[in-house]
C-alpha cells in the first residue's frame, strides 16, 4: 500500500501545503529532502523516524 505524508500535519512558518505519495521509502526520502530544504530541518535518523511514523496510508476511492 502506498503512503501520504502531508506537510498540513506539521508545523510551519510558511503554511506548506506539499503531499508526497508514493512507497513507504520514496515518501521517506522525499519528505526528508523536503523538510531539509524547506523547512530548514537537519536530515538524520530522528528526523527520518519522525517522518516515517507519521505516515498515513493512501486512501483510494474506487469509481463505479
């Protein structure tokens, strides 16, 4: 199942309004990169840890 993290969850100077979907990794790596470039974080494990338990799993509507 793919994976959200949304920058709506946390708190921001700059009202940040990014979602990244994609594997539990890539979002992971994606947020990190993010949150150092952004948001002005320091990439390491506790910021990588924070990130990866707050992912919320992809909700998919299903069309009929």
């Amino acid at each position: 199942m793919r994976k959200v993290a949304d920058c709506r969850e946390w708190p921001s100077e700059n009202n940040c309004s990014l979602v990244i979907t994609g594997t539990e990794d890539e979002v992971v790596r994606a947020a990190t990169e993010h949150a150092v470039s952004v948001h002005g974080e320091t990439d390491s494990p506790e910021l990588r840890e924070q990130i990866r338990a707050a992912l919320k799993e992809e909700l998919v509507l299903q069309h009929s």
